[in-house]
C-alpha cells in the first residue's frame, strides 16, 4: 500500500524534491523529518508514514470498519497531508500528529457522510481479539460496542487516546481543543465506559 501512496504522491500537485544523495531519514527528529518532507523529500515522508501509518490505519478501521473503505481513508489522510504539508506550521512534538489526526478526522467524516453511515466499525466486521482496558482484557467487539454508546466528543477522544495511542497534547491538537477539555471529556467518557463495561460483564 505505501509503494501505490508514493506512486501516488509522485504523481500528485506538489513535485517532489530531486533526490541528490541518499541520507536516511528514520533516525532524526520528527522536526526535521517533517521540514524535510515539507520541502518535497519523498524519503522524509515515507518515515512519516512509517511512524504513523499504522495508526491512521487502526483510526480509520474503528471508524470506517475493516474493508476498502478504511483502507482508502488512509490513502487520503496522507495525500491530504502530502498537499498541505507545506503550510503546515511546526510548534511541538504534538503538533504534527495532532494535525495529521484532524486530517484523519476529516476525511473519516467525508467517507462517512458518502456512504450516509454514523456508526463505528460494525461488530461482524471487527476481529474477535481481546484489548487491554483498565487493566483487564476485553472483547474489542463489546468495547467498539460500547464506544459507540458515547457522546460524539468522548468517542474521539478516547480513540484517539487508547487505541490510536495519541498524548493529551496530540488528541487536544486534533480536536482543536484545550488539554483541560480533553482530561475532561477522557475522565467522562472512561467513567461511563467502566460503568457500561461492568454491566455488561
């Protein structure tokens, strides 16, 4: 998928940088990867991808369920970002995922509103494997299940925070709010969720 994405972005509006000398990229700063990728290094943002490949993919599958479609978002969420990383302003560590997940956010909602479907990932879709929550292992199917239940920002939030695996900077530059709202919205949406789970165990 990744080799179809660069293909992709090579052939995309914003030309990549000529590649003089290999160097590699995967071991420096996330600061200097993105100015890197920024200025049109197709290798600088195969490390972006790289990093956070996997949890745009496990963002998109809560979100959109485990077929094409989820696969397709992500494909989105990094031409998205190939386009507009030359505007993109680096402030701290948080600040490139958190602007990558409000891309991932966009598009998930643009996919959604195509197929006219607000639900999360479909309980026969998703893997019958266990997730670790609180401490104990659960069914991802009954947690999926009951994420579903809560309010809209809570969802969010508690996606991005444990199964994308997000700080409270980076989900708090996502949702463009504070990291005051976030706590917030974290504790009350993990309170319900344990009173729910317990219900139901």
């Amino acid at each position: 998928m990744l080799d179809d994405e660069m293909t992709l972005i090579r052939g995309g509006n914003r030309a990549p940088q000529t590649k003089q000398r290999a160097e590699p990229v995967a071991d420096r700063s996330l600061k200097e990867v993105v100015a890197r990728a920024s200025g049109g290094d197709v290798d600088a943002f195969r490390a972006l991808f790289d990093r956070y490949g996997e949890r745009v993919r496990a963002y998109t599958r809560v979100r959109l369920g485990w077929g094409e479609d989820a696969g397709d978002a992500v494909q989105d969420v990094f031409l998205a970002a190939w386009s507009g990383l030359p505007n993109f302003r680096y402030e701290h560590e948080g600040s490139f995922p958190g602007w990558l997940f409000g891309i991932a956010r966009h598009v998930v909602g643009e996919h959604r509103r195509r197929r006219g479907r607000t639900v999360l990932v479909p309980l026969d879709e998703a893997p019958e494997t266990t997730v670790e929550f609180e401490g104990q292992s659960l069914s991802r199917r009954l947690l999926v299940c009951e994420l579903e239940r809560l309010p809209r920002s809570q969802q969010e939030t508690l996606v991005l925070r444990f199964i994308v695996g997000l700080s409270l900077r980076q989900v708090a530059t996502a949702l463009g709010k504070t990291e005051r709202a976030i706590t917030a919205m974290q504790l009350r949406g993990l309170e319900t969720l344990k009173h729910r789970l317990r219900s139901v165990r």
